[in-house]
C-alpha cells in the first residue's frame, strides 16, 4: 500500500504545523506552547487528551472498533540548545540558541498527521496510543513517561518510533532486530593520594602516576576483556590534576564515557573498570572514588516487532527499500527506555532529497527537516495500525 490518499491530501497542512513548530522550538521539559498544540489538535479531532505526563508530555487515546489489540505510538517534540545558521528560511527559530536541528518537530508532525488520518477513519480495531514525549535530547523524558507508568495507564501490546535519517534516501528506511544504538554513560574518578615536594615523592603519594596507570589499565576492557564483536568504547576525557611545576598534588580528577550495545556488556564494563580503579588505587595506599551514571541504555529492537514495521515499510516503500541489515551506531536515544518496558522497534526514515538536499546531519546548525517526508511517515504509523490492529 503506498502513501495513503487521504494523508497525502493532508501534506500542505502538516507542512504549516510542521513549520510553526520548528519556528517556535522549545527544550526539554519546556515544550509548553509544541504541547499545547499537540494537546488541542488531538481534542479539535475527538481523541481522549491525558496532559502533563513527565510534565509537557501529551498522551492521546483512540479508540476504533470493539478490539482487544493496542499499540503505542511515540515522537519526541524538544528541541535543542544551539543557534540555528540556516540561510532564507522563511520558518527559522525565533527563539535564540534554540533550535529543531535533530527533526522532532517533523517526528511530531507525522504523528499527529496519523492521528488526524486515523479519527478520521478510524479502519482498526482496539485503541492506538499516541505518545509526545518531552525531553529526548539529555533529559530523559521517554525514562520519566515509562517511571510514570503510561504503559500501565495506556496499555500498549506494541510500541513504535521514528527518526528521520539524512544518510539516507528519501522513499528508504531501515530497521532491524537486535542493537541499533548504543547506551551513553559518564563517569568521573577521583583519586586521593597525598601531596609533597616534586623532588621527595617517597614522602608522597602521587595521584598523577596513579592516575595514568588507571588510564592505561582502563584500555584493557574493550582491548583484552570483553568480546571484540561485543563493542565498548572507554574514552577518558579529561584528566586534571596539580597547579605548580614542583609539587606533587594531593588529588587528581579523570573524567569519560562509556558506550555499549548490550546491557551485559555494559554491567561488565562498569564492574571492571570499579576493580581496576580502585585496586590500583589501593596498590600504591592512595583512595579512588568512583562515580558511574548510565545516562540511556542501548536501542535494542525486538525481532517480532521489527519485522512487523518491516512489512509495513515494504507495503509503504516498496520491495528493495527497507534496509535490515547495517551497522548500529554509538549515539544514544531515550526511546530505548520504552523498549525495555514493551516490545517495539525504532525506525529510521530516509530523508536525503534526489537533488542532495536535506543530506545536512541532525544536530548541524543547517539542519533542516524534509517536509516530504510528513506524508510517509504518518502513512506508516496509519498503515502499521491498520495492519496490526485489524477490523475483524
Ligand atoms: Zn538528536
Ligand atoms: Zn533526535
């Protein structure tokens, strides 16, 4: 089934939602007016409207024919903090140092062009839930709907979401069972030795030579510890220590992320790296403190889920369209919080246009989001319904 008539027909009209959005972008938890509209539109069309959900998150509740199914539907609708540097566009930010430069006010646009196609015609049975989150840059606005339990509020047997993609073509997509992004954590250490004269360091003890030794020792995780098809990045980014030439310092601060795609991987990183920290420490009498925050867990899609947006895809796209097979990537993305309370897939959207444009990468002060491809991705939220949840 290619793009839906009826959504096709509603493309100018996204398209000045979709720009009214971008023109007034918002950041995380702070998505007053983006979820004002969101919450009027869904009313304005019959939907059930739940509000102030992780603060500015909207749910919307429809339902279609007597059906026992559901499914959830999410876009993420903040905003990032930096100044858009795009030239002529007649729909640039109007708010300073912020900007849609990672296309959620396209991800927001295409459900609620769904949401409008779907009260309209209402061609499924049981109920879609239709999720705005708050908060997907940093904030963690997806953990905090699932810590405030809208699966529990809004049952959903499945949950699905959408990025758009500038690598690649726009009329592709991909998705795929298993990891796709990967978790994003930081760390701090610091080490307390004891300090002295730089010409007496057995009346000290040094915090910089340890320190590098837990530097180099920290290497050995990803090179000699863990499965080289495992992936883990240990970067340390920072390593502060000392203010005179000829002291030894009493204390010294390293600082770095981690990322991994599995979430065994990821607990056996962080118990290493606990070990060699504090044994190395302890080894030459000084204190290590060792501070771990898991920011995002890992995107993992799950296989029955995957190939259903799979099929949708292929109805929507076309054979040949939809790739299954590449490479995860070591960004982070809060969708992932969803998935680990219900099965569920995150797609990727191709949006790159045949004359190059809209190539630009999220998160790019030239970004811009395509607005053709409003009517794509409504019509697969559209059609994933009316395939999953199907009138008897
Ligand atoms: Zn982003
Ligand atoms: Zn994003």
């Amino acid at each position: 089934m290619p793009i839906t008539n009826r959504i096709a027909a509603l493309q100018a009209e996204m398209t000045e939602w979709r720009r009214d959005i971008h023109a007034h972008p918002e950041l995380g938890f702070d998505e007053h007016r983006t979820s004002e509209i969101v919450a009027k539109k869904l009313e304005e069309w019959g939907i059930e409207v739940h509000r102030n959900i992780a603060g500015t998150g909207v749910v919307g509740v429809l339902r279609g024919q007597p059906g026992k199914g559901s499914i959830g539907l999410r876009a993420d609708m903040d905003a990032l903090p930096m100044q858009e540097l795009t030239e002529d566009l007649a729909y640039k930010s109007q708010n300073p140092g912020v900007m849609h430069a990672c296309g959620h006010d396209g991800h927001t646009t295409m459900l609620l062009g769904a949401a409008k196609y779907l009260a309209e015609t209402r061609n499924f049975a049981g109920t879609v839930n239709f999720i705005f989150q708050p908060a997907e840059e940093g904030g963690g606005g997806g953990r905090v709907m699932v810590e405030e339990k809208i699966f529990e509020r809004f049952p959903c047997d499945a949950v699905y979401g959408v990025h758009n993609d500038p690598t690649r073509p726009l009329g592709t997509a991909a998705v795929r069972p298993g990891p796709i992004m990967a978790a994003a954590d930081l760390f701090t250490v610091k080490i307390k030795g004891k300090g002295g004269h730089g010409a007496m360091p057995h009346l000290a003890i040094d915090p910089v030579v340890i320190g590098a030794q837990i530097v180099t020792a920290l290497q050995s995780i990803a090179s000699r510890r863990t499965d080289p098809l495992g992936s883990v990045v240990v970067s340390i980014t920072q390593f502060h220590a000392g203010s005179a030439m000829n002291v030894i310092p009493d204390e010294a601060m390293l600082a770095g992320t981690v990322r991994t795609l599995l979430p065994e991987v990821q607990d056996a990183t962080e118990a290493m790296m606990r070990k060699i920290i504090e044994n190395t420490a302890e080894a030459h009498d000084a204190v290590a403190e060792f501070d771990y925050q898991r920011n995002y867990p890992p995107t993992i899609n799950h296989a029955e889920e995957a190939g259903r947006a799979e099929r949708a895809l292929l109805g929507l796209l076309g054979d040949g369209k939809v790739e299954t097979d590449y490479p995860p990537v070591m960004g982070g993305e809060d969708f992932s919080f969803m998935l680990l309370a219900r099965p569920g897939a995150f797609i990727q959207l191709g949006q790159r246009a045949p004359d190059g444009s809209h190539g630009t990468s999220v998160h790019h002060p030239r970004y811009d989001f395509n607005d053709d491809l409003l009517p794509v991705g409504a019509s697969f939220f559209a059609q994933l319904v009316e395939k999953e949840l199907p009138k008897a």
